[in-house]
C-alpha cells in the first residue's frame, strides 16, 4: 500500500519499522521524547520538528532522551554499537558535530580498521542540514563532504520521502557508521511511499530524468532545483540528465561516468562550500576517467565560500538556485564552454 | 600452611601476582627494546601502576568492558588480551591483536570485553556508557570500566560521561589513574578542583580514593563499586594513587621529576614488592612459589618478543582491508 | 609576642569506600578551604596574627591562598599571615606526622586539625602538650566534635591568647597504646588510637574502613559514646563512659557474627546510615595502665575505625589505656567562659572577678 507522506514522517516510519524488526535497535538524541517523565509524555515534542513523534509511546525506554551533552551520548551510541546494538543518535542539526567529532571520526570511523577488521560499528547518526531555514550560521551548513572525507563513515543524504526511507532503513541495517543527513526544507515534502519495509541499497544513485545533452549531478535540496532547471532547458530544447546520488559515501561512479560519456558534459550541484567538496570529488574523477567525452569543461554549482548568512535576502542568494543551475548549462553548451571559468 | 586472612583465594592471589608480574616484564622488556630501535612508533608504559588494572579486573568477566587509555598495556593483560597478540601488534606484525594496524596504543579485543586503547584522552569514558548502555538493555549484569589518567580527567567527554551515566543510572565504573602527571604537568597545577572524588560528588555519585599501589585497597573498593553497578546501583568513581615508573613516552627525559623521585617511588611504592611481601608474610604464599610464576611469566615475554619478531609484516594487499565492513 | 597558632588540614580525609557502602559524607576540597578561612579569621579578631599551615598537594592551601589574596585585593584585612611549613610532601599520614612535630618546635601556642579521627590520631601522636582543636571533616569523626569552625577558632584564640585560664581552656584526653611485637624477627611497633581499637580477622589492610560486622572480635574504646558513629557507639550503646571519666570500655564480639551465639545482640550505627547487627559475647571495664592483651591471635588492627596494622599468631600484641595522654581545646568551656566575662565585648568583666 502507498500513500503520499512528507519525508518527516518517513524517517518516522523507518524508525518505527526498524524498530518492531529488530530489539537491539535504540534511539537517542536531544528532546526526541521530548518529555521523558513529565506529565505529557505521551504526546511530547518528538524532536524539535516532531520527527520522532509518537515513537516513544510505541517503543518506551528504547526512546532515550539525552542530556545537551553530544560528545557524551554520541560516544555513548558509538560504544553501544560496538557492544551489538544498534543506536540511532540523532544530532539534532549536524552542525553540532562540531563538539562530538571526534567520537565519530577518531573512534567509531576507525574501529573496524584499527582493530584489525574485528569491530563492527552499527551506529547511525542523523540531523539535519542544509540552508534556507533561515536558521543562520550554525545551524544551516552542508558538510557532508567533511563526513565524506573520512574513511569508514557511511554518508547519505536523501531528496525525497521514498529514498529517505528506504536509506534509514539500510543505514540502520548497515555494519559501518552511517551519517544520515536530512535537509531540514525538504521534511515537508510528500511523495508516494509504500507503508512496508524496504531497503535502498547504497551507492545506487537515482536517474531522475533522462536527457542526453547534458548530465547534471547533485544530492539533497538542490536536486530539486536540478529539476527545476532541466524543466525550464527542455522549453529551449535542451534535455538534461538528472542523477541524485542519494549516498555520498559510497558513491555511484557507475552512473555518472555513464552519463557523461553519452552526455559530453557535465554540472555538479552542491550546496557544500566550493572547495573540496561533492562538486569538485566528482568534476576531478570525471576529468580523469572520462576525459575523452567531454566536449565542454566541467561546470561547478555551489553556495560561496561564506558561512550561511541569516538575513533572508542574502540566504536565498546563498543557495544553488534553479537560475544558477541553468545558467550553468548553458555555459557547457557554449562554444567557449571549455575554456569559460564559472563566474 | 597458614589460615588465608585475605579476601581471595590462593589461586586468586597467585592468578593476580602472575598478572602483575606479566605486565610488569612486558613493560620491562618493552622500554629495553625500544632503547634498541625494535619498536616503532612510540609507547607508553604501566610499569608501577599494575596494582589498579589488577585489583580491577579480578572482579569481571569476559562480558564486562573496558574502555582504556594510551596508557593501555597494563589494561590489556589484565583484561585477559593474549600477550603474543599484543607483543606481535606492538612489533607492527600481521599476527598481532588488530593485525599490526592498531600498534600500541590502539590494542583492543572485544571477545575479551577489551574495547581499545585511545589516543584520544578521555574518549573512553563515552564510549563505556554506551557498553554499559547495552548491558542494561539487553540486562545481562554487565559493567562497563573506564580508565582515565589525571590529565584526561579534564576533557569534556569525562565530565559529560560522569553526568551522562549518573542520568541514565549505568553500571560504570569511572576510573582515574592518578600518577601525579599529565605526560609532564603535575596533577596539581592542572585540575582545579584537586579531588576526583569532588567532581564525582558534584555529578551526584559516590567517589573513593584508594592507595593505587596496594592490590587490597584497589581490589577491595572496586569490588564494591563493582558490586553495586551490577546490582542497578549506578555509576561511582575510584581514584587510585599510584605511580609511574617512566616517563610519559619512552624517550621521556623526565627532567620535571624531583631529584630522587623515581628512586624513592621504586623503592617504596613498588605495588609488586608490596603485594608479594604481605602474602609471603600472612605464610599464604611461599616465595618460591611466586619465583616460580617469575621464571614462568619471564619465559613467556621472551616467547612473545621472539614469536613477534618472526612473525610475518602486514602486507600490501592489508593496507585497503578493513575499512568497511561493506562497500 | 603574639601568640602562633598551627593548622593541619587533610585534604584527603573522608574519601574511603564508606561513601560508596554507606552514603557516607564527602567534603569537597572547596569547602574544607572555607572551613579554613573560617577559623583564620575568627583567630585573627582574637588577636593571632601568624599561622603555620602543613603543606599538601591536595589543593587546601590553594583555595585558601585565593581566598586570602581576594580579601586583600578588595582592602579589607581580616586574615592573619599564613605560613607554610617547610618540609617534602609525601601525600601521606607521614606529613602530619612531621608537620606536627615541626609546628611543636616552633612553640605553636594550638594546633586547629581539620580531618577525622585518623588525622587527629596522627596529630595526637606528634603534638606533646600543645593542645589540639579538633574540626571534623572525616567520616566516622568520633573524637572532634561537631560544632562550626568559626567558632572552633574564636576559641583556640580565645584560649592563646591568654584571654581564657588555662584549666578551663584546655582538657586532658585518653588513648589507647598499642603494641605489637614481631614474633619473627623481634622488631617492636608501637602505635596508639584516641577512640577505638578494633581487632578484625582480615588480616590485609585493603581499603581501610570497618564496615564487616562479621570480622568484628575484640574491641577497645577510651570513651563509649551512644552519641556518635562507630566502634564507640557499639560500646555507648552498651555502657557509656565518658571522655572525662579515668579508663575505658572493652568489648568482645561474637566470632562470625553469630548473632545465636552471642550473649547479647546490638544494634548499633557502625558507620554512617549503616545499621548492623553485632553479636556481643561481653564487656567490661578497661582501667587506665592496665596492660590487656586479646584473645583474638591473628587479623588487623583497627585504629580509630581504619585497619593499620596486621598480626599473626607468632607477634606479640597488648593493649593499654592511658588518662591525660594529650590536651585538646575546650570549646564549650571557652566560649561559656567568655560569655560569661563578656570577653568579646568592649569592657571584658575582668578576669580577677571571676
């Protein structure tokens, strides 16, 4: 049975699955009871945005408020991982991990290699990201490709409803540390989603539209925006391929470099900082395994190298718009296309 | 034979001198070898501090976890991780507890309930809350240890952990290694409040010092402790006093030391001579019978750093291995 | 010349496992420090302007160095000069030991001892006839009496500075001499509690504190008060004897804690929020300078609550009472005293009219 729910209630749903599954799965996080022990615990927050609303009157004491300590609790389901649950910490907004790193990268992104392959580290640490919440520096970065970065961390970072689902319940399945990043503006947005379990493979990305004049690539909020580009191109007569990684790590190479060679060319979207980020990962792999079927230079879409400012005027200048994706395009399709610098 | 006036048993007594006295030579012998240039890397030794991983361990099974530190050897043996696994890692080998990828400081065995050495101060003291996290909900009794030098008792991951664990009521024992140094800052300059059993009361649980060089004082109040984790009772802490007999590293020149201070500390504070004095004394244990255990343990070191030299190196092919389960 | 007042404070008083078995209370650094700026300020108003202070490591001096140097910055001067004692710091009981004796050389009119009773038990051993004011940060904490340090302090600066006689000022205190000589090589310890002996079977010292009703055998107290916490509780509660009156209590414990075989069962408070049932096989008087020697042939010796020594069926061991062994202040004299004489007014009732 479908039905059409917002991505909130999907990641709800996939929490609520995996849990009736599997006894050893927990979830913790700041306020995601939101009321453990007071009067109105039944009907307690869930989370700040409600995202784990109702789950604790279905699953009691495996729903555990934390205190705002993150390097604590975050370590504390980095250990409990390695001790055969599977925790689902919530960091609220990753942004937060600022203060709790190292309990992500130094252990549980390292146990199962500095142990000689004996850890196994089943931990899955979602929040939100992304800009336009008005929700300013510290709480609006995308940094997934801090995460990307590192070896042994998992990174996921779903556009829809339907693959939000299906990667939580994967990532929950999943033996490594995942980062699971859910953009805080897409949490609204409704799509069909089957009400069963299912799981969607990592590093499988998603085609969303076919085309074969150009290949653009992104993750997250700005797929959206992709295809808010593509549709405005096909008036001109331009059909643009649209990939959505879905995972970042690990990442679906198979489909892009496919593309590209019957594309030629080749946009990357993300909402990252410009340097060595997602955009500039793929436009490098691409120059060095595909070279040969480009016919114009790679073209990078990204927020400027500024943090995110909170004033609205400026925010909505900050991230990838529909307009900049397009513009983007046009400059492979032009004769200078390959020796044109983004502006 | 005398009546046994102490609180274990002898096999007990004779398995905890034999624990004390294998990490006392593993230790040994390392800071020989590393002299030598035999070890890479870098390594920091327990030697002195034996008494505190001992008196400890002998109160939990292979189901109960410990989180450890740099500092970890002393821990590991304790523990029950097998010697030539360890030796092997230390010597970088394929044969070693985590495949020579790990090295010193990262030595770990969860079959043991050993869950790692850390670079990282004090990143222990989460990830046992959350080993004792798990104890508690699947309710198999099991405790969860961590170890933390005076320095790394002021990180923020310890202070969040004490508070974390007091909160959720876990069965963790917060253990702070006293040895008056952090890697070279006295204890005294570097913690404000100057008593870890201050900081414990503060986060609402019992703390207790203890003489970390005497095997009684330790094993006997973490028995307790222990005790009342397992029971439902919560989280406390122990402060054992205790010294170390090199420096923060091998290599240490260990200038900030008083003069005569490690020759008095060996002389006086020496938790081996302590222990096998009070048992041969009480008429438990014959000196010979621990002499014996000496040869035994010495025997066993010389195989480990021989078996560890002949073992083979990690090979190309290792060096992508590992770093996820799937991909 | 002004008369010099000195301090011993543990700092690591109140820190043993009875506060995991027992909820038993644990003084924060901080507080001991305030308990110490307390008594500075109360000897100041009496006229003492120099203090010793034994060295410690365990961060007291520190805090009441702050707080001293805050007072000053703000103006005001409420604080005698504080000197610290020159001597190592080992950490352990043997810096009372020496600090004691070196703060009785340098003719120290009192010593203000914060710490339990062990600390006043090593304080005792060291000070001859300095009298001692005794303040209560350990746990079991027979021996000091619990009253607030500020005014522990106006007393002993009261009683220096000659402002209260001498016999109401100070009293005279018992203790128990232990000796023990070894059997095997014939080397001799002698050693001596304020309050209680215990003998117990465990033979190994361990984490100190007596909380094993079962191992409990013989017991020794130079006075049995039904008011306080401990081994001299067990023996109040049977047959009080006063810290006034010559000689003590000793009382037998059934082996095993065998409450069936014991003439009489107590319940006692035998460390703080621990009630325990104690078999008492029988007691009796313990005179003064009567040398006793137990039945009990090997264990521990507990000394004012904290097993110190062990012995075996080979050593020698014997146990003797003495009245007037050392002086402490008599707060409650003093300050009556000094109410009475309206000392701590403007026109004191001179001493002559009393």
């Amino acid at each position: 049975m479908s039905r059409k729910i917002s991505m909130k209630q999907a990641i709800n749903e996939a929490l609520d699955l995996e849990m009736r599954r599997d006894p050893t799965v927990i979830v913790m996080g700041e306020d995601i009871v939101g009321g453990t022990g007071a009067q109105g615990e039944d009907d307690a927050w869930g989370g700040v945005l409600g995202v784990t609303k109702g789950l604790y009157a279905k699953h009691g004491n495996r729903l555990m408020d934390t205190p705002l300590s993150e390097s604590a609790y975050i370590g504390a389901a980095v250990g409990a991982a390695a001790c055969g649950l599977r925790p689902v910490a919530e960091l609220m907004f990753l942004d937060f991990m600022g203060v709790c790193f190292d309990q992500i990268f130094n252990q549980a992104a390292k146990f199962r290699y500095m142990f000689g392959g004996k850890a196994e580290t089943p931990v899955v640490i979602r929040g939100m990201v992304g800009a336009g919440f008005r929700a300013a520096a510290q709480h609006s970065q995308m940094l997934t490709p801090l995460f990307t970065h590192i070896p042994g961390l998992k990174v996921v970072c779903p556009s829809n409803a339907y693959d939000a689902k299906g990667l939580l319940i994967q990532s929950i399945r999943d033996n490594d540390p995942v980062i699971f990043c859910e953009h805080k503006n897409l949490y609204g947005l409704e799509c069909e989603v089957p009400a069963e379990s299912y799981a969607i493979p990592f590093g499988e990305a998603n085609v969303l539209r076919d085309g074969d004049d150009v290949t653009i690539v992104s993750y997250g909020l700005t797929v959206h925006r992709a295809m808010e580009a593509a549709t405005a191109l096909a008036k001109d007569g331009t059909e643009a391929e649209v990939i959505d990684l879905r995972t970042l790590s690990p990442i679906d190479w198979d489909t892009i470099v496919e593309s590209v060679e019957r594309t030629g060319r080749l946009v990357v979207v993300d909402e990252a900082h410009p340097r060595c980020n997602l955009a500039t990962d793929i436009a490098a792999f691409v120059g060095q395994n595909a070279f040969g079927a480009l016919k114009a230079g790679i073209q990078m879409v990204t927020a400027p190298h500024t943090p995110v400012p909170f004033a609205p005027s400026l925010e909505d200048l900050y991230v990838p718009s529909a307009d900049s994706i397009a513009s983007a395009v046009k400059r492979t399709l032009s004769p200078k296309g390959a020796r044109s610098i983004a502006a | 034979m005398a009546q046994n006036p102490f609180p274990l048993g002898k096999d007990e007594l004779l398995k905890a001198y034999r624990t004390m006295r294998t990490i006392r030579e593993f230790e040994e012998r390392l800071h020989v070898d590393f002299a030598k240039g035999d070890i890479p890397g870098f390594v920091h030794l327990y030697a002195g501090e034996e008494a505190c991983a001992t008196g400890i361990m002998m109160h939990l099974n292979d189901n109960d976890r410990i989180a450890s530190t740099h500092r970890g050897h002393g821990h590991c043996i304790a523990k029950g991780v097998d010697v030539h696994a360890m030796m092997a890692e230390i010597y970088g080998r394929s044969t070693g507890a985590c495949r020579g990828k790990g090295g010193s400081m990262h030595i770990a065995d969860l079959s043991k309930g050993m869950m790692g050495a850390n670079g990282i101060l004090g990143a222990g003291a989460p990830l046992i809350c959350g080993a004792a996290l798990a104890a508690k909900v699947r309710g198999d009794r099991g405790v969860g240890i961590t170890f933390v030098g005076d320095g790394a008792s002021n990180q923020g991951t310890f202070l969040e952990s004490l508070n974390l664990a007091a909160v959720w009521n876990l069965p963790v024992v917060f253990v702070v290694e006293n040895n008056g140094y952090a890697e070279s800052t006295a204890m005294e300059w570097a913690v404000s409040c100057d008593s870890y059993v201050d900081r414990a009361t503060g986060f609402g649980m019992p703390g207790v010092t203890v003489d970390g060089t005497d095997f009684f004082a330790v094993y006997e109040a973490a028995g307790e402790i222990i005790r009342r984790a397992r029971d439902g009772g919560g989280p406390a802490l122990l402060e054992c006093n205790m010294v170390r007999f090199y420096g923060h590293f091998e290599g240490d020149a260990q200038t900030y030391r008083a003069k005569g201070e490690l020759e008095a500390i060996r002389a006086t504070r020496d938790c081996l001579t302590i222990l096998s004095e009070r048992v041969i004394e009480a008429g438990v244990i014959g000196r010979d019978e621990l002499q014996t255990i000496d040869r035994e343990v010495n025997a066993l070191i010389e195989d480990a750093v021989r078996a560890a030299k002949a073992a083979p190196l990690p090979v190309a092919e290792d060096l992508l291995r590992d770093v996820y389960v799937s991909y | 010349m002004a008369p010099v007042v000195g301090i011993v404070a543990n700092p690591v008083s109140a820190r043993d496992i009875r506060r995991v078995v027992a909820n038993a209370t644990s003084l924060q650094i901080a507080d001991r420090a305030n308990i110490l700026l307390r008594v500075l300020a109360a000897l100041q108003a009496c006229g003492v302007r120099d203090v010793l202070m034994m060295p410690e490591n365990g961060g007291i001096r520190a805090h009441v160095e702050r707080g001293m140097m805050r007072a000053r910055s703000r103006g005001e001067d409420i604080y005698p000069a504080l000197h610290p004692v020159a001597m190592p710091i080992t950490g352990t009981v043997a810096d009372t030991h020496r600090a004691t004796a070196e703060m009785r050389r340098a003719g120290v009119s009192a010593l203000v001892v914060l710490g339990g009773d062990g600390t006043h038990r090593a304080v005792a051993a060291e000070c001859g006839t300095v009298p001692i004011a005794g303040i209560s940060t350990g746990t079991n904490n027979a021996f000091p009496e619990h009253r607030e340090p500020t005014i522990t302090g106006l007393a002993t600066g009261l009683a220096v500075t000659g402002r209260v006689p001498p016999h109401i000022a100070f009293t005279a205190n018992k203790r128990i001499d232990v000796s023990l000589i070894n059997g095997a090589n014939g080397g001799a310890v002698t050693e001596m509690a304020l309050v209680d002996v215990a003998l117990v079977t465990e033979r190994y010292i361990g984490a100190r504190a007596l909380w094993r009703t079962e191992n409990f055998r013989e017991l020794y107290v130079t006075f049995a008060d039904p008011e306080v916490i401990g081994m001299s509780a067990i023996a109040g509660l049977l047959e009080p004897v006063g810290r006034d009156e010559s000689g003590g209590l000793m009382v037998r414990l059934s082996p095993d804690g065998d409450c069936r075989k014991a003439a009489t069962t107590l319940h006692a408070p035998i460390a703080p929020g621990m009630m325990a049932r104690v078999g008492i096989t029988d007691w009796r008087r313990m005179p003064a300078d009567v040398a006793f020697v137990p039945e009990v042939t090997a264990g521990s010796i507990a000394l004012d609550g904290e097993r110190e020594l062990s012995f075996s069926e080979r050593d020698r061991l014997s146990l003797t009472l003495r009245d007037d062994a050392f002086r402490t202040v008599n707060v409650a004299a003093v300050m009556r005293h000094a109410g009475q004489n309206r000392l701590l007014t403007g026109t004191p009732v001179p001493v002559a009219a009393f």
